[in-house]
C-alpha cells in the first residue's frame, strides 16, 4: 500500500468577544489583555477538542446573555 500524505484537520468556531469575556477570566484576559490574540482577533487552541470547545461556548453564551438579560431588568 503507498504511503498516503496525512493532514492536520482543523475547524474554525466564531465567537463574539462580548459573549466571552462575561463567560470566562481565561478569554477575558486573553481578548482584553497584552495578548497577540487580542491585536489579531483569533484565538488558537490546539489541545482542546471541537467537541469541548463547543460547550465552552455555548456556556459562554449562556452566561453572557444572561448577564446582560439581568443587567437590563434592573435598569
């Protein structure tokens, strides 16, 4: 059998930072903080499943919204 070439996969999520940083200190300190990631708008995890990343952000989310939702209804 050859030899066939092998390639890294690799999956792209977008996020908004406002859903973020109410969400997480880690992406907070990274999106607001001396980070290149923060001057480039891209945030590059190679240890973490797609599987994981994506309940982080959708926990993310949650909170953020939440947040935001009682921010509101005390104004």
């Amino acid at each position: 059998m050859p030899m066939l070439p092998s390639f890294a996969l690799i999956e792209w999520f977008k996020a908004h930072s406002l859903a973020l940083w109410p969400g997480s200190s880690y992406f907070d300190r990274m999106c607001k903080g001396d980070f290149k990631e923060a001057s480039i708008s891209v945030i590059e995890l190679k240890e973490d499943s797609s599987f994981l990343l994506g309940r982080i952000l959708s926990y993310c989310y949650m909170v953020g919204w939440s947040s935001r939702k009682h921010e509101e209804e005390e104004t």
